[in-house]
C-alpha cells in the first residue's frame, strides 16, 4: 500500500461499473466527498463487497490516479447492521446520505457533516430517540454546517421549541441527539425542518419521497 492514500468515511452510494466493478462515493473525513473504483467488488468472494456498501464508515487506501481514486484495501469498522436489517431506519439512513451527497463536494472540509452523518446513523438504531426527531435535527443540522442557517422562522412556536432549535444550532454533533421532546414540540421542530431544508436544499430527493410514502 506504499503508493496508497488513507482516508476515513462513509459510503454514501454504489452503483455497478461493467461486469463486477463498482463505483462508490465516500464522505472522508480528509478529502470531503470523493469517488473512488473498486475493481471484483461484485465478484462473490470478493474482500471488497461488503465494506463497499453503503452505511459502512471504514478507513479505506487509495491510489490516486490522475482523474479517479481506485481501491486499494478497506478496514471496515461499523457497517451499521441494525440500520440494514430495519426497513423504516435504513430508509431514514439512505435519506441523510442523499442530503449529504447532495451538499458536500471534494477537497472541502466536510470533517463536522461527517461527524453528523455517523452520530445521526447511530441514533437511528437506538429505540429511546424518535426516528421523526432524528430526521429534524439532522435537517436543521446540516443546513447550520453548511453555513447557510436562516434563522429561526417567523411564526408562534413553543418555548420548548426555541430551546431545542438553540441546542441543535448550537451543539457539536457527539452531543446532539441526548434530547427528547413531547409531541407539540416534535411538529413544530419538524415543519421548521422541512422550512429550512426546501429554503436551502432545494433539490428533490429521491429517498424522501419514499419515507413519505411508508
């Protein structure tokens, strides 16, 4: 791996290249959002199949070519299993890729959306915090990493909500998801969100659309 370059993050998509190849875009924690080709990861006994999914945060070695990143080897650490095997969460989970796709770019510092990405995933697998409060957060959340947060809207809201809306703008991503909130607060918090997210991520998101429609 002399001629390799290590980089840590999270598979945000795959999709096939030719016959057993497969293209995948990872968020790292050194480059921001890269490609990068892993040559035989759709051959069965492949060692690049699984950690080539997404969902799965590794440590991966690349050789940097001129115009793409191939592969070199994967350490995978947390595929997120119990994501993959609940229907609803992995949904939820292919939602904040998609969102984290759409507003991160190569060779950006993307260190604090990754560290959101990774605790926003765990929390999805934990029963003691609403999958809907999930998704506000990590909505209000990434808009405020990418330097584009509005402000609180105009309109009545709860005193609860405006606290809440000050611990998510405010708290560094370990952090963020030790909170509950009643019912009231949770709509709020949510129309807030969608506000927000179609205020400064206008774009149509495909697995959105599903989480609608469950």
């Amino acid at each position: 791996m002399q001629d390799c370059v290590e980089v840590t993050g999270i598979v945000l998509k795959a999709e096939p290249i030719g016959e057993y190849d497969k293209r995948v875009v990872i968020l790292t924690k050194e480059r921001g959002k890269i490609a990068a080709f892993a040559k035989g990861a759709r051959r069965m006994n492949s060692k690049f199949m699984a950690p080539t999914s997404p969902f799965t945060f590794a440590t991966f070695w690349l050789y940097e070519g001129k115009t793409s990143y191939n592969i070199c080897e994967v350490s995978a650490v947390n595929y997120f299993e119990a994501l993959r095997q609940d229907y609803e969460g992995a949904y939820y989970g292919m939602y904040f890729m998609e969102l984290c796709d759409y507003c991160t770019r190569e060779n950006n510092d993307e260190k604090e959306i990754l560290k959101l990405l990774y605790q926003s995933l765990r929390a999805l697998t934990h029963n003691s915090i609403s999958k809907r409060l999930v998704k506000a957060v990590f909505e209000i959340k990434i808009v405020v990493l990418n330097g584009e947060f509005p402000g609180m809207p105009t309109g009545v809201f709860e005193d609860a909500t405006h606290y809440a809306m000050s611990f998510i703008v405010q708290t560094p991503a370990e952090k963020l998801y030790t909170f509950t909130v009643r019912e009231s607060v949770l709509q709020e918090l949510e129309k807030i969100a969608v506000k927000i997210r179609k205020d400064c991520m206008p774009g149509r998101f495909k697995t959105l659309e599903i989480l609608q429609s469950l």
